[in-house]
C-alpha cells in the first residue's frame, strides 16, 4: 500500500451554530452521505489511518471497484473525504473538519 501525506489539518475553532435551518440541511447532508454501511466502513478505515489509502479500499471492502468508487464519491462531494492525486491513482484521507463537525452536530441533537 502506498501511502502519502493528505496535508495539514485545520484544527482552528468552528464557531458555526450547531442549531437552526442550516446546521439542520448541514447535519441531513452528512448523514445521507454515511447512509450506506460501506460508506460507515470506509469512513471507519480512513480515520484510522494517518495517511492517505490508494486504491487499497476496495481491497478492505467485499465490494467491486466501480461501487467502491461510487461510495468514494458520495463521501467526497459531501466534504468528508478528500482525494488528491497520486500519480495515476487518487489518495483518499478523512477531512478532519468536517469528521469534527458531523460530531458536534451529532452531539446538538
């Protein structure tokens, strides 16, 4: 498994409400986006990991690669990944913030 830096993570302090219509829409974003226990798992492995987790996914998951891909892609456009490119395969790392963010949102309800 190749691995790589995802980069600096950005521990300055959310000052965001964690209540009102846009926490709501923010919070039901996030958690369509870990609706599906492969999306769960795959967010699971990527925190454990300090670095970024090539094409390797697919080989954690009993999954084809086309659907991890496709769970890949939920978890990046809601904000809860990130994947840089890494020659010619994408790196995959959790985005701290917004990991953060689902958890304080979690804990307002």
């Amino acid at each position: 498994m190749k691995a790589t830096s995802c980069g600096p993570t950005n521990v300055e302090r959310d000052l965001r409400p964690v209540e009102g219509d846009e926490a709501d829409e923010e919070l039901a974003t996030l958690a369509k986006a870990l609706g599906h226990p492969a999306r769960v798992q795959i967010v699971r492995l990527l925190v454990r990991r300090t670095s970024c987790v090539c094409g390797d996914i697919v080989d954690e998951l009993p999954l084809a690669q086309s659907t991890v891909s496709q769970h890949l892609k939920v978890l990046k456009e809601a904000g809860l990944i990130k994947g840089e490119v890494d020659g010619p395969r994408v790196c995959y790392c959790i985005e701290p913030r917004a990991l953060r963010r689902l958890k304080v949102l979690v804990a307002g309800l």
